[in-house]
C-alpha cells in the first residue's frame, strides 16, 4: 500500500483481520479450534472461520473479543500485517465470571 493517507477498501480490511489474526493464532502455537475455544461462544465458529479466511471481519463487538483474547486493539487486528512490530504483546487472561 503506498502511503499513509491510503483509504482502504473493505476488501483490505477483510484480508489485513485475516492476515493478523492467522499470524496471532500461530504465534501462539494455536490453530483456529482453539481460538474458537478461547472465545467461549462470542463469536460463532463459522465466523471465526470466515474471518481467519480474510471473507469478513464480523462486527465491532465480535472484532473486539478476538481482540481481548490477544492482547491486542482492533486498531492492530485492521491495520496492514506489513507494519506491526515482530514483538506481539503478552496474551491477557480473560476474567471468569461465576
């Protein structure tokens, strides 16, 4: 992408989630099951599944919780994979709730 004031398309969205969180999942030594697992019903598996793909990017609330999981924004799940920093933060742990 050529330039910092670039508007993106959603297709670049579509496929920046799914480039990031493809990297996430196996910086983590996961593989999608898991982050299915680890979101604990928040968002539908074949969501998940299709976002991985880079096909959607779900809605806010769903681009949030697979943020949580990671540690991370969604600033940094739609940002272009190309400028992320090879240290990814530390994975925070979800709080359980009785």
């Amino acid at each position: 992408m050529e330039g910092m004031n670039a508007v993106l398309s959603e297709q670049d969205c579509r496929e920046f989630f799914g480039e990031n969180v493809r990297r996430l999942i196996a910086k983590r030594g996961w593989n999608t099951l898991r982050l299915v697992e680890e979101l604990r019903g928040s968002v539908p598996q074949n969501t998940v599944y299709r976002m991985v793909r880079g096909e959607s990017y779900g809605t806010a609330p769903m681009q949030m919780a697979i943020a949580e999981v990671f540690g991370v924004t969604v600033d940094y799940l739609l940002t272009d994979p190309a400028v992320h920093e090879a240290k990814l933060p530390p994975r925070k742990k979800l709080s359980q709730s009785a």
